[in-house]
C-alpha cells in the first residue's frame, strides 16, 4: 500500500494486515489508499455485515479529491464533501460501500469499508 523502505517494522506490519483484509475478506475493488500512513485498523462483525476501520496519520492535502476520482475510475458511486479543511467520501460499489474523512487540522482520517450480504 504505502512504501516500504523507510517504514517501522510496526507500520510495515499495519499495511499488510490491511492489505490482506482488503484483498482477501473483500475483494480487489477497494483502492487502496497511499496519501497517508496506516496508524492502526479495526475489524468488526454484525450479523453478516462485515466492516473494518483503518486509521490513518499524515495525510496529504489533496487527499480526499485523488482518491474520489480513483474509486470514479474503478466505477464506485461517490459523493464528495468538502469542508474546506476537513472533508468526507462516501461511496458504494455492488455490496460494498466505504467512507473517508479526513481533516487538515491534524493531517488524520479514517478510512471505513464495509459489506454487506
């Protein structure tokens, strides 16, 4: 997802747990998203809704535009809000949706992703 080189060995870790839940428990539809750096994830399990959290830190600026018109490309439905400073994208493709909301107050977002039966 992210670089590797310069990443802890606790950060490298972060993306591969996400990487393989992403992949693995919801398909390849899901971009991934590489303008900010995996603080920790979430995983949750409702009935059979599926949903998991991933925390981000040091996320770029122009975040939120690059990854709605990537989910455009990989034919998600989007809506984008922005605030000026913070901003949210919900979006749902087949039996997936997901939500981004990040804010430049403190560069961090959370990225959740969910299925549905």
């Amino acid at each position: 997802m992210l670089g590797g080189c310069d990443q802890k060995p606790e950060e490298r870790k972060a993306e591969k747990i996400t990487e393989n839940v992403l992949k693995g428990v919801m398909g390849k539809d899901v971009p991934q998203f590489t303008a900010g750096r995996i603080e920790h994830v979430t995983k949750t399990r409702e009935g059979d809704t599926q949903s998991f959290n991933i925390f981000f830190a040091d996320i770029r600026g122009d975040a939120l535009k690059e990854y709605d018109a990537e989910l455009k490309e990989k034919g998600w439905q989007t809506q984008l809000l922005d605030m000026g400073k913070a901003g949210m994208i919900s979006a749902q493709k087949d039996k997936l949706g997901l939500s981004l909301s990040s804010s430049q107050d403190d560069n961090k977002g959370t990225l959740a992703v969910f299925s549905t039966p």
